[in-house]
C-alpha cells in the first residue's frame, strides 16, 4: 500500500504491509510469507518471532518502561554494559548506550574530540575515514562516510574536518601480482602520507568498518591490514574507531568483527543486531583511557539522547547478547556461513554476471557486473539493483541489493545476512530464489 500519512522512504513505493514474523519469515496482510535473506538490514539476527527476547521485553515493561538518564541510570543497562565489557576486546572498559548506529558513530566523533581537549590536545580537529565506508545519516556521521552519492545533496553541510583514504577492496584495487601483504602495506602508507599532510598533531581518529556493508557490500579486508593500520594509528596517537554498526553482534562468526583482524580498537560503535530488531539499540564502547580522561577532567561527555539507556531497549538487548554471544551460536553462524558461501559459488561460478563473491559468517555480498573479464559495471540507468529488490519479493525473498558499489554511482552488488537461525535448507531456498530473481532482472 502507499502511505496516506507516513512520509516513507520513497513516496513512489507501494509496499506490501507487514502484519506478523515466523522465525526467518515476515508475512503482510496478504498472507504472503517473506524469507528475510538479509535480516532487514543486517539487523534481525534471531529471527521474527523468538519469544525469550519478547519475554524479556514485557517483564521489563511489567516492571519499568523508562527512566531518564539525567536522573536514574537503570538494572538493565547496568546489567548490559557489564557483560558487553567482559566480552569486548582489551581495553575496552566502558559503554555508552544509544538508540541506533548513526548515534552511535556521533557520539564516537564528538567524544574523539572530547578526549583530546580533556588531555590538553586542542590542535586534534580531523577525522579520517576512507571513501566508499557509510557511518550513518546524521551530518557528522555522513560527513565522515566515503559514499559519494549519499553526500552529494548535502555538501554545503559536509564538515571540513572530515577527510577519506582508499578503502581496502582486493576484487577491485589490488594491483596485477600484488600481493595482499604489499597490497595492506600501501594502503598503511596512504594513511600515514593522509596523516603527515594533514599534521599529525591535528588528526583525532581513524575510522573504519571492519567488513564494510551496505555501501560496498561485505568487503572484508585483505590479511593483515588492520594490523598496519592500527600500527600507524599508535605511531601518531591517532584513535582508531571501529564501525561494527552493522558487521559486528556475531554477523560475522565472532562478537566483534574485529577479533578476526587480532586488533583492539580505542572505540567500537555497535547497534543492529544488539537488539536484533527487536528494540532500537546501539552503543558506543570505548577504551579504559578514553574514559578516563574524561572521568579525570570534565567528568562530563557533551552529548546526550533522551533514549541513553532505556531500561526496555537495554532489556531486549541483554536478552539478545546472551543468545548470540554463545560459543554455539558463534559456531553456527560460521558454519551456515561456510554452506551459504558454497552454495552462492556452486550456483554462479560460471555465471557471466557475478564477479566476486565475498564476506564473512553470514555476512556475505556478491558483485554483479557486466563484463566479468574485465569487472565492468552495469550503467548505473539500468537500475540493476532495484530491478533485483523487487523481483526477489516478488518471489517471497528478502534481499539487500545497493547500486554505487564502486563509487557511490557505478556498480551493483547484493547483501546477504540471515538470520543466524537460518536452517541449510532455507539457505538452500534463499540461493534458489535469489538466481531466480537475477535472471528475472537481466532479461
């Protein structure tokens, strides 16, 4: 239906109406059942309907709906941050809650700020992102994101602080024989050139998505960047700030993407599958110094939501942790991964239009291109994308397909991220009526 009130995201879609969840199912009014294939947007990690996380959600109700923070902090987000700490990477001591991922990459940007003032540091102004990374739709959050198109519109408001490197994307930047360790060393040395021309005394933090999602598509880096990357970050005492808005809460196969690069960022920002859908939740975790900074200063971080904390969005999201963050789970979203994987290479490894199939856990993106000798793009007028969106619900298929892969205008890939729920033979289904809905788009 078309909303009559609700200024949607597109005033010219007519959307079927979502009335109830069944596991890895949404169903409209129609009756029609949908397979979520990419978990909203990598958001619904347990399914539509599990009734631990909705149980908790009402005795937390039945007790205390809200408390604000100014006045109160509350059991459930006491209770949460507690746990996240004891599973986050070292030095990772505090958690700053919010209600989705682009709070939480401001907060990030603005307590990098903070931090340096806090320790005498006035001259730390600049942020450095790379290009092709989204970090969410606030105007600091969009200023420090690497996708054009999404700036476009809005570039009197972009920040001047904000500054882009390349990203670390093998399929498409890698040299001819290079390898991937001479590959992480150039693009360690793009950063620190960044960082000297713009005075290494002036740059506050480094951000970055450890896979990259949405606008890239599960690009995770080549063996051993982050590791560079976070050496020249220590060299300058530069911050560097992980971005696991959407990759990170298990999408992966670990509770941080970044465990899998063996580093421990100053600042991890999460949200998504915290609340798997559930509650709308995020949060900023941050490094023991950091926080002591602030503790030892000012005592106060300049920000603030109304939501900080909500005791039911923190309820949910506890209840969602302790599902995801077991060893069992973790287990299983790498070996659903692994099935999803073979199974995407068996059904299109001599397709002409896949070029690259790649990611992590079940977190996993393919790259459609034209030409697939030479990874030309589709013309960014065919609507590639779109095309695949509607003829995969059409089938009953919930996928995420994005077009500006390459460059915020040109290329097409589409986002894979189940539930971690998902059986094989759903998977088996999800591949199925993805080839199908590509085929029904390239006619």
């Amino acid at each position: 239906m078309k909303s009559r009130f609700v200024f949607p995201r597109h005033t010219k879609a007519d959307m079927p109406v979502a009335v109830a969840g069944d596991g890895p199912y949404l169903i409209d009014a129609e009756g029609k059942r949908y397979l979520d294939a990419s978990g909203g947007a990598a958001v619904s990690c347990l399914g539509h309907s599990d009734l631990d996380i909705r149980a908790a959600i009402q005795d937390q109700l039945d007790t205390l709906a809200f408390a604000h923070s100014g006045f109160f902090t509350c059991e459930p987000a006491e209770a949460l941050a507690e746990k996240l700490v004891s599973l986050a990477p070292d030095g990772i001591e505090r958690t700053y809650f919010v209600s989705g991922g682009s709070e939480a990459m401001e907060a990030a940007i603005k307590l990098a700020r903070q931090y340096f003032l806090e320790i005498d540091q006035p001259e730390r102004r600049n942020i450095i992102a790379r290009w092709q990374s989204y970090h969410g739709n606030t105007i600091g959050a969009l200023s420090a994101g690497g996708n054009r198109w999404r700036r476009s519109q809005f570039a009197p408001f972009m920040v001047e602080a904000m500054h882009h490197v390349s990203p670390c994307r093998a399929y498409r930047d890698k040299l001819p024989n290079e390898s991937d360790t001479a590959y992480a060393d150039r693009l360690a040395a793009e950063l620190e050139d960044k960082i000297v021309e713009l005075g290494p005394d002036t740059v506050a933090a480094f951000l970055a998505e450890p896979v990259v999602g949405a606008t890239m598509g599960a690009v995770p880096p080549v063996e051993g960047y982050f590791q560079k990357i976070k050496a020249v970050c220590d060299k300058y005492d530069i911050l560097l700030v992980a971005d696991e808005v959407m990759c990170g809460m298990g999408r992966t196969g670990t509770l941080f993407a970044c465990e899998q690069d063996g580093i421990a960022p100053d600042m991890i920002a999460i949200a998504k599958g915290l609340g798997a859908g559930y509650q709308p939740i995020g949060a900023l975790m941050v490094s023991g110094r950091i926080y002591d900074a602030v503790a030892a200063g000012s005592g106060f971080f300049q920000h603030g939501h109304t939501y900080n904390g909500h005791a039911m969005a923190t309820a949910a999201g506890l209840a969602v942790l302790e599902k995801i963050s077991h060893p069992h789970m973790l287990a299983g979203v790498r070996e659903k991964g692994r099935y999803l994987t073979d199974r995407l290479a068996k059904q299109f490894s001599d397709h002409a239009h896949i070029g690259d199939i790649r990611g992590r856990g079940l977190f996993i993106g393919l790259e459609l291109v034209a030409d697939r000798e030479t990874k030309t793009p589709f013309p960014p007028g065919t609507r590639l994308a779109a095309r695949i969106k509607a003829n995969a619900m059409a089938l009953g298929l919930m996928c995420y397909p994005m077009s500006g892969t390459i460059d915020g205008e040109s290329g097409d890939h589409i986002l894979l991220a189940p539930p971690f729920i998902v059986e094989n033979t759903e998977i088996d289904l999800i591949v199925d009526r993805l080839a199908a809905a590509i085929e029904n788009s390239l006619i």
